[in-house]
C-alpha cells in the first residue's frame, strides 16, 4: 500500500515537471532563407534575427537554414513543400510560379486570422494591392507583403557626358539615337543577357511593350489567355532584337547575371536595367570601382515607365499552433518601424505597408528615383508575370536567334505561342 | 550439405547486402520512374493516371518532339565520338605511354589532371576561353588576323556550339589512357620478343598484339565513357543550357528542364526514354567487344 502511493506520488511528480518544463520550453523556428553570405540583405537579416532571439530569449528562438541563391532556396522550399517539412518561416515571393506552388500545397499558413486580431498590425497593412498579390485562389492571406520594387534603367553619367548626351532620353526615338551616340563614342550602350533567366533582357522588354495604353493590358492578361501575335508583343520583340544586335556587348548572348551586371560595374556598357537591389553592388569594392557611385543615375523607362512589382513577402509553414504563434510573432516584428527602417534602407526598396518613413535613410539613388517612380504614367508588371513558365525558360534558347537574326519578330513571337500552347 | 550448396549459399550470403542496396537504390528509383511517367504529375502531386500521353508528346508533339530528337541525337553523337575518337585517342596514348618513352611518368601525370579538376571549374573555363568578347580563342584568331574566326560566338553559333562542346572534353584522355595501359603493361613481354625476333615493327605489335589482348578493357572503356557521355549534365548546363535554340540540348538536360516546370510526370517519360538509350548503347558495345570472353 505504501509502495503503490509512492509510485503515485512519483507518477505525479513527473508529470508536473514535464508540464512545468512544457510551459517554459523556448519554441524553435526554422527560418529558411537565401538572404546569408554574399547577399545585399545579409546583413540586415543576421541583426534582425539575432536582435529577436535576444528579446525572446527562452521563449522563442529562431535557427537560420540559409541556403545561398534564389534558384537553390526555391528548389529547398519546393522540396519541404512536396515533402511536407515546411520551414516555420519563410519568404514568399511575388513570383506567380512560385507562388502558385506554394498555394498549391496547402502548406503555408493563412495568416489572415492571426492579423484579424492584431488591430495595430491591421492597421498597417493598407495595400489592398500587395495584399490581393499574397492571397490565393481561396482567399488565404499566405505572407505579409514587405517590399516592392520600382524598377528603372541605371545609366553612367560620365559615359553619357562623354558621348555628348546631357540627360536621359525620354522617348524610345530618343533612346535609340543616344545609344547609337554611345556606340559611336566607343562604349557598348547597354547591358543584356540572354542566360540563366534573361533579367536584364526581359527588363527591357517588359519596358518596351508596358510604355502605351495597349502595353499595360497585355502585361496585365493571365498567363493562360495571353495573345504573342499582339502588335504590342511583336514591336517590342522588333526593338528588344535591335538592342541586341547593335547596342550591346557581344558577350550578352549567353550571358548570365554576372556578366551583364559586370559590364555595366565595369564601365564596358552605359545603361542596365536593374532593380534597387542593385544600388548596393555601386559601392560595394568588391563589385566596383572605387567612386563609381555618383557616376549613376537612375531613370524611368523611355515613355514615362517604370515596373512596379512586388516583390517579397514573409509567411510560416509552420503546423503546431505553438510554433504557428511564434511564427506570427516574429512576423509582427519584421514590421517594427526600427526593423523594417533598416531594410528599406539597405535595399532601397519600397514599403510594401504603411510605416514611418522619416527613419528610412535611402541610398541617394532611391531619394531621386522614388517619388518620379510613383509618378510615372505607365506602371507595370515583369514579364515573366505575363507569360506561362514555359515561355521564360525558353528565352534562353530564343534569344540567340533573334540576336543572329536567325528569327524574325513574329517568328519569335509565334515560338512563344506554340511553347505556351503546347505546356 | 554438400560442398558446392555451401559455396553457394555463401555467395548468395556475399552478395545479398549489395544486392539489396542496388534493388532499393536503384530498382524502386527505376520503378518509380516507369510509374510515375504514365500519371499526371504536373505539381507537387501525383494526380491521375494519363497512359502514354507523355510518350506521345515526347514522339509526336509539334513543340516538343523536335527538341526530343535534337536530344537523341546529341546523345549519339557524343556515344560515337567516345567510342570512334576519345577512346582510340586514349589507347593510342597508352600505346605509346607503355613503351617507356622519355619522361612518360611526367606525361602521365599531365595527361591525368584534367581529370581531378571538377566539371563546374572546367565549364567556367571554357565559357571563358570561348567569351566572344575577350575570349582566349577571340585573341588568338586576332593575333593571327583571322576576322572571321575572331568574331564567332562559340557557344551560341548554331554552326560551332555543338563542336566546341566536343572539343571541351574529347582530347581528356589521361583518365582512360592510364586503365588501358595498366592492361598493356600486363602482357607478357615474350609475346612481344617472339614477334620482334619474327620482324614484327612496333606498329605490327601494337596492332596484332596489344590491340586484341586489351580488348576486354577498352570494350569497357568505350561502355564507362559512353554512359558518362550520357548522365554528363554539368557542363552543358553552365556553358550552353542546351542552346543555341536546343542545338546542344541532351536527355539528361532536357530532363533537368522539364523538372524546372514541375512537369515531373514528362521528365521521368524522357528518364525512361534516357535508359533505354543507355541499354541500348551497352549492349552494342557489349556485343562489338565481346567483353567477359578471354583475349588469350
């Protein structure tokens, strides 16, 4: 009888001290994220993350599972995805293939319930645009939109001065004669690239087709419904073959991201079409000439265009409602004023929600080309948001033979068609 | 039990664990594979069954069948390069390397190091030395006033991207060479004194002796280097990605592509597609070597 309330009262015992240690265990997130090593935001990320885990110390804890590179940090998330291990935190992109399959999985929280109620956080949150950007087909809200960015064409100042041009063209007209000034003058006029995913390429020609009434519609159509024997497409394909032919280097074609940005680093081409992510490589040793900085400018596209499209989000993957809270926890904090000033300011991209932007101290490059961004006439998506997959990835194969001249606009054009009928 | 049950459960025994770890491997991967390319797997899920809608796509769709047999092509070009040029080149190197020409061990090393720099450097390289704009071969075709050499874009020139991809990895003889002349070196010298006496040149020896008796590992050189030839993926990913217009596209890259899209279920059709090929090629050489039969 003794014996057995013993083992009672040690049964007992053990119990409370596994409650016990249940109620004060520190909850680990696992943050999966490309932005470590050499990324411009590296910085900022290892602060922030560092700062929260030092204010949540014994309540939550967050473990960083970088993996450097976009391509790779896509490919890991879409495997956790598939496998079910989905990262507690992690970044959603505005990218609709990406975005598509991570709706697709099921796997991403809906954090619309958690911001119902939380009012301050609500309040913040006025962009019915970026919102509807994170939301899928069912309504669930699956990140916190968290920056935008106005994309424009980086110009040298001294190479334009050189080549006798005082400013940036502002009509397409305009823009072929001072590329062919630039030729003349000895310099490849701009950076493309028609490797790995064409950015700079694609860029431009978003640019090309996005400066008219008709452009903005057709960047605007579904994938799905998209119409490549459109004038618009075809004409833009016509000036994209121009640029690639005459006015750029002749390693663009096959040339990936570094190339085409070394380039313009380098002083080998005049212009480069970029996002803000781009500012900081302009005085970045590594990247640049020392002084190279104030040489750049930053202008809208030809037109009176810029690409205005947003660009990341912050959701969960997380399944315990324990890890789901701090999840939602951490979330919240990446939108502190102190926080998100900081990122702003790295990166120069714009807010993806309403915050106190007397603490964000722009690159000078941002202070000049934001406020003309937001008032530009024609503002529009990437390219890549406008066609299917399959389309994008077949740009590296198509573009060499628009620069060889070995396809025709509309041939290309009619590639892109059968490549978007037939996937 | 009898002493031939006993030897034979003991092989069993011997082989079992490998046997068992290929069949998991390799085998469930192989099943998968078939499986999977007959199911509509265009997401994170496998969904319905589609019968052989991916093979009909892959023979017989307007976009996608062209690009399907520019693949097998590349795929048996490379095959017959590595059997009709790389290894002859290897075995003509071991040839000479096992006659103890001067300084044949520093040759040996040297032919050796391409083979223990990786694939990914090699490919930067290249991609360098062909760079249409400060390229090693633009600088080269300059200096020697050769404009219209000077001016290709090797990677991206319908005309040159495929040769300058051969041209990447056909002269790497070192690696098959050396397996070649270990085999050589085993050959016993009375053979080669006995023609000697009889007159025979060094070229009458090389080929009436050496030739007939190495015929075993160079049949299996030949399979090593076309099977090589056919997973090589590296590469042609970092210099070309299959382009000029999939003029240097193969399966296993082709495959790659369509896993990109998430168009899984297609991707193991090519897979299948991919093995077969491979089967194929082996058993040719299989048959033209008459490998596992005795030389002597």
């Amino acid at each position: 009888m003794k014996r057995k309330a013993l083992l009672v009262l040690v049964a007992i015992a053990c119990l409370a001290a596994v409650a016990f240690g249940q109620s004060g265990k520190e909850v680990q997130l696992r943050f999966l994220s490309l932005q470590v090593g050499v990324h411009p935001e590296a910085k900022w990320f290892e602060q922030t993350v560092a700062s929260f885990n030092t204010q949540y110390k014994g309540k939550i804890r967050i473990v960083v599972d970088g993996v450097a590179g976009d391509q790779a940090a896509w490919e890991k998330l879409r495997t956790d995805a598939a496998a079910d291990t989905m990262p507690d935190l992690l970044m959603v992109k505005a990218d609709r293939s990406e975005f598509n399959v991570l709706a697709q999985s099921g796997r991403v929280v809906d954090l619309k319930p958690f911001i119902a109620k939380d009012a301050a956080l609500k309040a913040k949150l006025n962009d019915a645009g970026a919102l509807a950007t994170y939301t899928d087909d069912n309504g669930r809200l699956l990140g916190i939109p968290y920056a935008k960015a106005y994309v424009g064409i980086y110009y040298n100042k001294d190479l334009f001065r050189k080549a006798g041009l005082s400013g940036f063209p502002t009509t397409w007209d305009g823009f072929l004669a001072a590329s062919e000034k630039l030729k003349k003058s000895g310099v490849a006029p701009i950076s493309l690239m028609t490797g790995e995913n064409a950015w700079t390429s694609m860029l431009m020609l978003a640019n090309f087709i996005g400066t008219s009434n008709a452009g903005m519609k057709w960047l605007a159509t579904k994938p799905e419904a998209q119409d490549f024997s459109a004038a618009v497409f075809v004409d833009a394909v016509a000036k994209l073959q121009t640029l690639l032919e005459d006015y750029t280097t002749p390693d663009a074609v096959g040339a990936g991201y570094g190339v085409a940005a070394n380039n313009f680093l380098q002083g080998q081409t005049a212009m480069i079409a970029n996002g803000p992510w781009m500012i900081g490589s302009f005085s970045d040793p590594k990247s640049a000439p020392a002084g190279f900085e104030p040489k750049v400018g930053y202008a809208l596209a030809p037109g009176n265009g810029v690409i205005a499209m947003e660009n990341i989000a912050y959701g969960s993957g997380s399944k315990p409602s324990d890890k789901q809270a701090a999840s939602f926890e951490f979330l919240k904090y990446l939108t502190r004023d102190d926080v998100y000033s900081a990122y702003l300011s790295t990166g120069g991209a714009a807010p993806g929600f309403k915050t106190d932007m007397s603490k964000v101290n722009y690159p000078r490059i941002n202070k000049e080309f934001v406020p003309i961004a937001v008032a530009a006439k024609y503002k529009y998506t990437i390219f890549p948001n406008a066609v299917k997959p399959a389309v994008v990835d077949a740009m590296n194969q198509l573009l060499p033979e628009l620069a060889a001249g070995r396809l025709s606009p509309a041939e290309f054009a009619g590639k892109c068609a059968d490549i978007s009928a037939s996937n | 039990m009898s002493i031939r049950g006993d030897t034979l459960r003991f092989k069993l025994t011997a082989v079992l664990p490998a046997l068992l770890l290929f069949s998991i491997i390799y085998l469930v991967s192989i099943g998968f594979m078939l499986t999977t390319s007959v199911f509509k797997w265009d997401s994170l899920y496998i969904e319905g069954f589609v019968g052989i809608r991916n093979y009909v796509r892959m023979f017989a769709d307007r976009v996608e069948s062209p690009t399907f047999y520019r693949a097998v092509l590349n795929n048996l070009s490379w095959s017959s390069i590595a059997a009709f040029v790389h290894i002859p080149l290897a075995v003509l190197t071991a040839i000479i390397l096992a006659g103890n020409c001067r300084g044949w061990k520093v040759y040996r090393v040297i032919l050796f190091l391409p083979h223990v720099i990786s694939i990914t450097a090699f490919a930067v390289i290249y991609k360098q030395v062909f760079n249409p704009s400060f390229g090693l071969l633009r600088g080269l075709f300059g200096a020697l006033g050769i404009a219209s050499l000077r001016d290709v874009n090797w990677l991206f020139d319908p005309a040159w991207a495929w040769p300058s991809i051969i041209v990447t990895w056909v002269f790497h003889v070192g690696f098959f060479a050396v397996i070649v002349m270990a085999d050589i070196v085993s050959i016993p010298t009375e053979l080669y004194e006995s023609a000697q006496i009889d007159g025979a040149s060094a070229a009458r020896r090389a080929v009436s002796i050496t030739l007939p008796l190495v015929r075993n590992t160079v049949g299996t050189c030949v399979i090593l280097d076309i099977t090589g030839g056919l997973k090589y993926f590296e590469g042609l990913y970092l210099m070309t990605n299959g382009g000029p217009n999939y003029r240097t596209e193969t399966l296993a890259l082709y495959l790659f592509q369509k896993l990109q899209l998430l168009q899984n279920s297609y991707a193991n059709a090519i897979g299948v597609a991919l093995l077969a090929l491979g089967l194929f090629v082996v058993l040719v050489a299989n048959r033209a070597f008459r490998i596992g039969r005795s030389a002597y």
